[in-house]
C-alpha cells in the first residue's frame, strides 16, 4: 500500500508541470495532498506539526521554556501593544 501511494504521488507530481495552466491543477493539488496525508498515516509519521512541536517543548531544557516564554511575551505585547491586560492595570 505504501508503495502504490508513493508511486501515485510521483505520478501526480510529473503531471502537475504538465497541466499547470489547466483547471485540473487544482484537482491535483487536492490529490496530492490527501495522497501526502494517507502515506504519512501509513507510515506512522505526523500529519501537523503539532506533534513536533510538543516532542520539541517536552525535549527543550527550562533556559529553552524560558526563552520561548519571553519570545511569545514579547510578541504578543507587540500585538497588542498599549491595549493588552497589562495596561488596563494602571
């Protein structure tokens, strides 16, 4: 089964230089991904980064966590600007 999704994929991807200025780029596009995503399964390996991303946080040491922390503090103050809950206090 791996083995004929891979097969497709490689077929799906030589066609879409070919179509490229056709309306069934989009079509391929789709199946390529639905493709992508069953041989992920298949396979055993994620199909979102969130899996990643915890394996890296539960790896990352507590200067790591801390330093994400402030990063998102940091852009999140950004976003916000003078508008955020920080502000309201004063």
């Amino acid at each position: 089964m791996q083995t004929a999704i891979e097969n497709e994929l490689e077929k799906i991807l030589g066609s879409m230089e070919k179509v490229r200025e056709k309306a069934d780029y989009k079509t391929l596009a789709i199946a390529f991904g639905i493709l992508t995503d069953k041989y992920q399964l298949i396979r055993g390996a994620p199909t979102s980064r969130t899996e990643r991303l915890t394996k890296d946080l539960e790896q990352a040491s507590n200067d790591d966590l801390e330093r994400i922390i402030e990063k998102a503090e940091a852009m999140a103050e950004e976003a916000l600007g003078d508008t955020g809950p920080a502000s309201d206090a004063g």
